[in-house]
C-alpha cells in the first residue's frame, strides 16, 4: 500500500486554467484544452500541459486497474523547493473513457486526466502483441529524464520509457535485451542530429549509461 505523505497547504493557491476544475480538492483536467497551446499561454500552464501529456503516456504505457509508481517525477515545488515524489499512476477502467488518475508519494498533488483517448499522448496498442521474456535495468532520474525527452522515438520504445518505474536509484526499464538495443540506437540518432552542445552531451551520457547497462540486468 502506497502512503501519500502529509499535505504542503498550497492547494488553494493554484490558479484555475481552462478546462480544469477541482473536486473534493482533486484537480480535474480535460486533456483536449491542453492540446496546441497558444503562443500566448502561461509556463504554469504548459508545464501543466506537459505534466498531464506524461501522465497520459505513462497511463496508458503502464498496467490499467492496480495503482503503480512511475518514474515521473512530481511537478510541485512546495515551499518553493522541489517536490522529491513520484507519480502514482491509476487508470480507472479499461475503456477509452476511462480518466487516468494520478497522486504524488510525498505532496499532495492529486487529480484525474480525461478525454485522452486518441490523442498523440494515447500510447495504448491497437491489437494483441506476444510478450517476450524482459530484465529490468534501473537507470538514474537523469538519464530517465532524457529518454522522456527523446523526440525520435517510435511507439514500441516511448512505450518502453514512460512505463517506467520509480526505484530508490532512479527508475526501473523492463526491455528485452533487442528492445534495449533499439532504444539505445534512437538515443545515438539524436545524439548525432542534436545542434545544441548541452543537450547532445546529455543524450551522449544517457547513450554510455545505457549501453553499459545493456549486459548487466538487475533482476
């Protein structure tokens, strides 16, 4: 059982946004309203926007009806310090129109994201796929990081990094050894496209940690 910790008393400083609400002091959100953000929107806004995309992707990446920790990390700086929670993830039903519930281990973000379905966050497979034996490889929170900004991802691995898992030294990937090595060669064929400095050096350190991860599974 999962213990969500002690509230930070900022809930009622959140400022409204369009097609979100709040009730019983959970935050309801219209993923729609969020889609094709106007140039003129708020930070708070698009980092909501961004925040309820990943909570959308790893929903519909992860395990549907039992609640379970994502490797996303929390978006509230209580105190005006970082959050250090993760994400609980909890899609409420198998249908397309089932909201996708999320609450963090630490604070007290809460809410429910709704009209998903379809959308280019909607990450859910279309037909039956035969399961393969897969490891798990724990990687760090900053190499999770950049796998989740990854842009040159097909479905199989943006699957594959937003179902991750939260782990006391960062996240858990569950890959077979193959879908390992096409995840590290998206990673390299960013790495060789990217023109800024900073974040080709980035994807150049999440291209060695996984690639020195790859013979090693934690199981």
């Amino acid at each position: 059982m999962m213990i969500v910790g002690n509230a930070s008393g900022d809930r009622h400083k959140r400022r409204p946004y369009l097609g979100t609400g709040t009730v019983c002091g959970v935050l309801v959100a219209d993923l729609h309203h969020f889609l094709d953000m106007p140039d003129n929107a708020s930070g708070s806004a698009r980092s909501l926007a961004r925040q309820l995309g990943d909570i959308v992707r790893a929903g519909t990446a992860g395990a549907v009806g039992e609640p379970w920790v994502a490797a996303l990390p929390c978006r509230r700086r209580p105190a005006h310090r970082r959050c250090p929670g993760r994400t609980i993830i909890t899609v409420v039903g198998a249908g397309a129109a089932a909201p996708i519930r999320w609450s963090c281990t630490d604070c007290d973000d809460d809410g429910m994201v709704s009209n998903w379905a379809d959308t280019a966050y909607d990450l859910r497979r279309r037909r039956l796929n035969v399961v393969g034996e897969v490891d798990e490889f724990v990687v760090t929170d900053t190499t999770a990081g950049v796998l989740r900004e990854l842009v040159m991802l097909d479905l199989d691995c943006e699957r594959l990094v937003f179902g991750m898992r939260a782990h006391p030294d960062g996240a858990v990937l569950l890959a077979s050894a193959d879908d390992l090595e096409e995840l590290i060669g998206f990673v390299a064929a960013e790495a060789n496209h990217e023109p800024n400095r900073r974040r080709r050096q980035r994807l150049d350190t999440a291209f060695i940690a996984l690639t020195e991860a790859a013979p090693n599974p934690v199981g």
